[in-house]
C-alpha cells in the first residue's frame, strides 16, 4: 500500500523529522556429538533465525491507490484484479512452501511479515473468500510434526473500505515451543504512523517481540515491517523514526535478533539508526560483497526466474560478538531459485514475491542466562 494523499505525507514525514547471492546453509551439526557437548559445555551453541514477508496474494497498493481516490470509477476494476490475482497465488500452496523451510533449517524463531486475513463475500467476489494466513501456516508445520507457537501478534494495516470487504496485515513470531521457553510477548504500534488515509482505510505499522530463553541463554527476538513509500514519495525519515522507537526498547546487555522486511536499502537513515545501535547486519558481516536482494517477484508470483533487484529484507544481531573476530555464523537466501516453486492454481508459485532470510548464529561464551 503506497499512496497517501501530499498533506498527509507531509505531516507525518515532518513528525518523523523530529523524532551471486545465494549460500545454502550448512546442516547443523548432529547436538549429540561429544564436540557438541562440549561446545555447549563451554558455553558455545547456536541460534537459527528466519525471516519472510508473507505476501498478501494481491497488490493491495493498486486497491487502495483506486479506493483512496476521487474517482468512483476504478474501484471495481482494482477490486476485480486483486481478487483474481489473490486466487491465481493461492496461500495455501506458498503456507507449504515455507512450511518445508522451516521444516528444512529449524529456525528457533521466525518473523513474519504481512500476515494477512481476507474476509470477502461472494457478492463482491464471486463467492465468499476467507483467508487467515497464521492459521494455514501454523496447519502446515503441524502436519511436518513441528511445534512452533505464535508469540506477539499484532494487527497493523486494516481494510473495511465498503460491506462485503475486510482486510487486515501484520506482524507475527512463531517460536519452537520444544526448544524456546517464551517470558513475554507482545505486539506494538508505532508512535508515528500514516493512519487514516480514507474511510476504513488505516496503514500502519508495528513490531512483534519475545523476550525467549534458548538452552537456558535469554535471547530477544523481534519482527518488524517500517513504513513502505507510497507512490514515489519517500518515507526514509518515518522509518528511522518508526525503528529508532523500536531499538529504543530493547536492552543493552540482552542478546536481540530484530528481523524483517524493512523498506529501505543499505546505508538508509532507518539502517544508520540500526548501526548506531550496535546492531550487525548479519548479511554484510558474513556475505561481504553479495548483493542479497531480497525484493521483488511478479505481483502474480508467475516470473520463472527471480529478478530481485532490492535488499530491504534483513536480519540485525546484537550481543552474538567474539571480540575482534566480529559476529560468527552463517546466513543465506530462499526463494531466489526456479527450483524452489511449488504447482499453483494456473503456474508454479514463489512461497512470497520477497525472498526469505535464514542465518544460524554462532552464541559466544559468557552470554547471560535466565
């Protein structure tokens, strides 16, 4: 969703004023080994992370750009497009596809971003069309045998523009409950936010975090989705804003994982607050020189080969250092590969039309213990 009317922007950008890519990650070595012991005896073990915008389906930007305007004639053909294009990519085809994913590299946590519900009924839609994005997923990992469990979910953007149509998008974090205790967890808004751009149209957004404990070590992990542009016009200083409250609440002497899609490139205002943080960009520590686009696939997710041409997704560590060695661990891309499909309604889909991000961290010795 990227339009907004000039006043709006300019209030909220002058409140914000004020405030060769892919690498496959290894297996992991089998936990039960002697050396593994005794790694984890010296205080020595690792943390899996994995991150994915969820995709609605559709370009829900081209909906609300129709329903937003003055022009009472676009909205049925936007509406018209976005419901077969939500069909044509079909959730529950890319909710498996990202379940094998996790199945594959058992991420600790896992950040999700645009995690959807669509509630549309057959009179606008052809025949009534409920979708809730969490649950599928959470239907496909049971299925694997996978006990991950959901942990700070919140509601950002929401749609109710006429009767008959309701949309909301967020953020969550799933955590394998047979490896992760969770302490706390809970979804927050942003201060600064677009808001109300039009009757029943509200964009905003938020972040998920768990304040979690990994073989005993406290870890927070968070996920989180900053403002997007809207129609050509950029919103960096909101995002830095939207991230400097984010980084604002997280502890200093606490090991933090932040994850997610966050709208900007490398060396952006948002991506400076993160680095004045003391947060590591886990791609340009461990993949020095690897562009890591992550951004974008066909609105319809039917491109054949991937043409990412931006790096907006990422995952930031803090508190996993070893001196002047730096960070240590592993990361890569999924989503990126023509093998990496699954069959869908009318081709083979992406699991999202972002690529995902999965790192394992090496944790150092010393690090705190609930």
């Amino acid at each position: 969703m990227r339009t907004v009317s000039p006043t709006v922007l300019v209030v909220f950008l002058s409140l914000a004023s004020a405030c060769g890519d892919r690498e496959p990650l290894d297996p992991l070595p089998d936990q039960n080994t002697t050396a593994q012991a005794g790694a984890r005896g010296a205080g020595l073990f690792r943390v899996t992370v994995l991150t994915q915008n969820m995709y609605p389906g559709t370009n829900l930007d081209l909906v609300v750009a129709a329903l937003a305007s003055p022009d009472p004639t676009d909205d049925a053909p936007a509406l018209a497009l976005a419901i077969q294009t939500l069909q044509e990519t079909d959730i529950s085809a890319r909710a498996s596809l990202l379940a094998d994913e996790i199945e594959r590299k058992r991420p600790h946590a896992v950040a999700l971003q645009e995690v959807s519900t669509f509630h549309l009924a057959a009179a606008i839609a052809g025949q009534d069309i409920n979708l809730d994005f969490l649950p599928i997923l959470e239907a496909a990992l049971a299925a694997r045998g996978l006990h991950y469990v959901a942990a700070g979910v919140g509601t950002n953007y929401t749609l109710t523009p006429i009767p008959g149509i309701s949309y909301s998008q967020g953020d969550a974090l799933l955590i394998d409950a047979d490896r992760v205790a969770v302490g706390i967890a809970a979804h927050h808004v942003f201060t600064y936010n677009i808001g109300e751009i039009a009757p029943g149209i509200t964009l905003r957004q938020g972040w998920s975090a768990a304040d979690a404990s990994v073989e005993g070590r406290r870890t927070i992990f968070v996920s989180t989705h900053p403002e997007a542009n809207f129609g050509g016009n950029s919103l960096a200083q909101l995002r830095a804003a939207q991230v400097s409250e984010l980084v604002g609440t997280l502890p200093a002497d606490v090991p933090v994982v932040v994850m997610g899609d966050l709208n900007d490139e490398p060396g952006s205002p948002m991506y400076q607050v993160l680095l004045g943080a003391g947060m590591t960009d886990l791609w340009r520590a461990l993949r020095p020189g690897a562009a890591g686009n992550t951004c974008c696939h066909d609105d319809n997710l039917a491109d054949h080969v991937a043409r990412l041409d931006e790096h907006i997704d990422y995952i930031f560590a803090r508190g996993f250092g070893h001196g002047a060695a730096g960070v240590q661990g592993k990361i890569g891309l999924f989503g990126d590969q023509p093998s990496e499909r699954i069959a869908g309604p009318l081709h083979p889909l992406w699991a999202s039309d972002h690529a995902g991000l999965v790192a394992t961290l090496n944790r150092p010795p010393g690090a705190a213990r609930n």
